[in-house]
C-alpha cells in the first residue's frame, strides 16, 4: 500500500487529478483492514507468492 500511495502522491504533485482517487482507496483499505483485520493486498500477494 505504501507504493501506490507514494505514486498517488507522485501523481497529485504532477497535476493529475485522479492521483486523489488512489489515495483515498488507500486511506479506505487501511481503515478497512484495521477493522476487521483483512487486508485485501496481503491477500493478493499471498495466493500470488503461493506462501
């Protein structure tokens, strides 16, 4: 999540306007995973790494 919220922000520097957007789906997955302790990336890279 750290990288894509760093090219959010890399994005939002640069004038893009949809960098807002990955940033505030960043700031819902954290909150989303502090909730109910599921984090939909650690997810992804597990059945990716097959770990």
């Amino acid at each position: 999540m750290g990288l894509i919220l760093l090219f959010a922000l890399i994005l939002q520097h640069k004038g893009k306007g949809w960098g807002e957007y990955l940033v505030w789906f960043v700031a819902l997955m954290a909150i989303f995973s502090g909730i109910i302790n599921f984090c939909p990336s650690e997810w992804f890279f597990r059945k990716l790494f097959k770990e």
